[in-house]
C-alpha cells in the first residue's frame, strides 16, 4: 500500500494523497494540444476540478467558450465539461501556486540539425519552479530523451529549496496518443509512469489511476523516458526495413506487397508493416532521433536508427524516380508534364501534414520542372515553396494530368473511377490492391 512506503515526515505525501484520492486536488495541463486537451478532459470527466495552461491565448479562449480543436474531443463531450466549471483554461502561469498536480505537455521538435529543441520544456520547467509549493506533483509528457527529467528538470524544481519526492513529487510519463485512433483513446490506454524516487513513482501512478484505465509504473524516470522511444523507434525501424525491401523488391520484379501479406499468415514473431513514399507526422519521424542523439552522449552510435533515417529519407526520392519511369513510358519528360498528386496528409484519414513526405514528393518533382497540383479531402491548403497550394476538384484534374501519384490513402476515394479517368497512376500505399491495370505502377 502506498501508505506503508511513504515516512510519516511525509505528512505534505499523505495530504496530497488524500486530495488525490478523493478528487479534491486541483488538476493542472500545461500544453492544451492533442496530449493536453484530452488529458485536461479525463481528468474533468474523473471529477476533478481541471485547469488547462497555454501561451496561446486564442487557444485559451476556444477552450473556455467550450470549442474543442482536437478532433478525438467532440464538443458533446467538452461544452459540458467547460459550462459546469470543472475544466477551464489560462494563460496565467501564476495558477500553479493553486495547484496539487501538473502534467507538462509541450512539444519536443527536432532541430534542422536533428538535435532536440528542449525550449517549450525547459519554459515550462521554469515556470513551474517560480510557482512550485509544497505538496506538487510535477509529471512530464512530452516525448523525450531518456534524462531529461532528472538532468533538466529536476535541478531547476529542486534549486527552489524543496525536497523531490518530500516536498514535491516528479515523475515522467510518455504520452500514447494516437490521433484519430478509432479504438484507443487517453482514457483507454495503459499508462506509463516512471518517478524520481519511489515515492514520487507511486505519486504518479494514484495519480493516474484516478482517470485512466490501466497504469503501469516503472522504476525511474529513464525507464519511462526510453519505453516511449522504443515504441516509436521500434515503428521507424520496421518502416524502413519494409522499405528498404520495396526498393529490392521494384529492382527484382517482386510484389513486395504480396510478399508482406504472405508473411503476415505467419500467426507468430512477425507484425506486417508496409512501404510507403516516406516518413511523416510529429512522432516517428522525430522520436528516434531524440534517442540517437542522446546515445551519441555516451559514446554510442546508434546506427540502426540513423540507417533507418538514412532509407525512409530516401523514399521520396525513389517515388519520384517512379514517376519518372513511367511518365518516360509514356514518351514524355518531367518537365512539362502535369502530375497530380492524391492525397497529402502524412497518413490517411487525418488533415496533419507535419513532415508529409508528400510534400517532399511535391517539391523534387517541380524542381525537374513538373507542373504539380493536388486533392486532398482533409487539407485545403498547404505551403510549399513559399507558396499556397490549394486542394483541386479530383476528377478534372486527374483528367488533365499526365500522371497522377496516390501517396495517401485516404478511404473513401471511388479508386476504381481514379484508375478509369488516368492515363497513368503511381500507387505509393496499394491502396488499388485487387485493381488490374497496365496504367497503374505499385512501389
Ligand atoms: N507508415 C508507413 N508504413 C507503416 C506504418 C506507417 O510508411 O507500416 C508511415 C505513415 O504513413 C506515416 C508515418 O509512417 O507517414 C507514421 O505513421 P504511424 O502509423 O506511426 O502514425 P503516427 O506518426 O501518428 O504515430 C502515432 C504514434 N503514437 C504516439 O507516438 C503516441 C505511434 O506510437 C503509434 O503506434 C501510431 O500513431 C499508430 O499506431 O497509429
């Protein structure tokens, strides 16, 4: 039991405990994105009262009129949340004196130089401990290297003069949402929770069983950290293997994508991932990257990850060579043709278009002098080139265009009408699986 593990000089333990456990604690969310506005809503849901944190001031102001901007979060569910006063939002930091508990959920970008951008974390970080009391619970969220809590957050929290896991409680717990996840959302997913010292691991963890479903306490910070990293790491690795075997596959005239379906029979020790025309989104493109980095540290090359990189950087390329190939079949060159290309979110049926490949895809293509244009029914506008392009009518385009490029896969696009209205079409997804045409070329 908790109890027994923490000191009776732990009096300020016992108190927040009892606030925990009887939904008395004020609840903080420092960060109101798609970690943050769901964890802000859990938590309201669990019956406490929630305050959501955020430099933004319009997003503060959506929050409070009770407008939900995250998809997983209808607004059937949020107004109420908002109108009855257990969820609120600010931009005033100050709060925190106010707070038993807060969750940091910023974001943790790469550089261009693909070293870790720690200042949305190291803010965040300063302006609890200008705030921090007694009796706080500090967890960070944010995906990061395994470290970080206690070689950057802890000393700040601690140069206030209070006591880690006396005065106040640290943990790190990786966030795990996926996006647009039909089947497992914030409160459905097991939750990792690793502390600065036992107490503060066990903190968390009543902490989070308060809200969630499932907890899972680990024996450190580091521990929490590196879980995270692996998951992701463990995708970008599989994706680019899978990759790296289009690419052998296209060279050797093998359907690689009758060979994954083939192995996927296999009902043991293997998990089917499949080729794509890059690496997008927020998470596996970046969290990788995050470990190599810190590795590089200690003194550790991690080169699995940096040869991943190294593939799946390289698909956008290998598409556009596709398009070459069969543009040059048709006798016509790059440059001039009209290449229209489906699809450009980072992954289907969502609108984010962080580190799409399609964009990359977009770019190469009207460096070789290509006229581009695209449809996507999730994203209406997209910069590239210092541009705006904006999503064109699908079937007049595909008319016109002398190559049109599937590189998302979005469901409920009429494929078989696709492949009718093109002269010829590059499917970098399968997404024309069980479609037999001379016009269409799989990667
Ligand atoms: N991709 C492939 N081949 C695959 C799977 C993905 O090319 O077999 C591409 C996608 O098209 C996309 C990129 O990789 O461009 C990332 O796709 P993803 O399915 O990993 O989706 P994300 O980036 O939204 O990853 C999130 C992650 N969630 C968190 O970090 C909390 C990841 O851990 C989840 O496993 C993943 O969602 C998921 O399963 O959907």
């Amino acid at each position: 039991m908790i109890q027994e593990a923490l000191s009776p000089a732990t009096s300020v333990a016992a108190d927040l405990q009892n606030k925990i456990r009887t939904k008395k604690a004020r609840v903080g969310v420092l960060g109101l994105g798609y970690v943050g506005l769901p964890l802000a809503v859990e938590f309201a849901r669990a019956g406490f009262d929630v305050v959501g944190i955020d430099v933004l001031q319009a997003k503060v102001d959506q929050f409070n009129a009770g407008h939900s901007y995250i998809k997983d979060v209808p607004d059937s569910t949020f107004a109420p949340l908002v109108k009855s006063g257990k969820l609120r939002a600010t931009t005033d930091f100050s709060v925190i004196r106010t707070l038993d508990t807060i969750d940091i959920c910023v974001p943790t970008p790469l550089r261009k130089t693909k070293d870790p951008d720690m200042s949305f974390v190291v803010a965040a970080t300063e302006a609890i401990a200008q705030h921090i009391h007694p009796g706080l619970l500090v967890m960070l969220e944010s995906t990061t290297y395994p470290g970080t809590t206690d070689e950057l957050l802890l000393p700040k929290l601690s140069a206030t003069g209070l006591d880690v896991g006396k005065d106040f409680f640290l943990c790190f717990s990786p966030e795990r949402v996926d996006p647009g996840n039909p089947k497992f959302q914030t409160a459905n997913i097991p939750k990792v929770v690793g502390g600065i010292t036992a107490a503060c691991t066990e903190m968390g963890a009543l902490f989070y069983k308060q809200a969630l479903e499932t907890v899972v306490p680990v024996s450190s910070t580091r521990v929490a950290e590196m879980v995270k990293l692996l998951e992701n790491t463990f995708r970008m690795i599989n994706i680019g293997l899978v990759n790296e075997l289009a690419v052998m596959s296209s060279r050797m005239g093998i359907d690689v994508w009758e060979v994954i379906d083939a192995a996927a029979t296999k009902p043991f020790g293997f998990m089917p991932f499949y080729p794509g025309p890059g690496l997008g989104g927020h998470c596996i493109p970046i969290d990788p990257f995050y470990l190599s980095w810190k590795s590089k540290e200690a003194g550790i090359e991690a080169r699995f990850i940096e040869l991943a990189g190294h593939i799946n950087g390289r698909m956008p390329a290998f598409v556009v060579e596709k398009i070459q190939n069969a543009l040059n079949d048709a006798r016509k060159s790059v440059r001039g043709s009209k290449v229209h290309i489906l699809g450009i979110a980072y992954k289907r049926d969502i609108d984010d278009v962080r580190e799409s490949p399609a964009l990359d895809i977009m770019m190469l293509l009207e460096r070789l002098g290509a006229k581009v244009s695209y449809s996507d029914p999730f994203v209406d506008t997209v910069n590239l080139n210092a541009r705006v392009l904006h999503t064109q009518d699908m079937f007049p385009s595909i008319a016109t265009a002398d190559c049109v490029v599937i590189v998302t896969d979005h469901t409920g696009l009429d494929y078989e009408k696709v492949i009718e209205h093109s002269k010829v079409i590059v499917d970098t997804r399968n997404a024309l699986k069980g479609f037999h045409s001379p016009k269409i070329v799989r990667l």
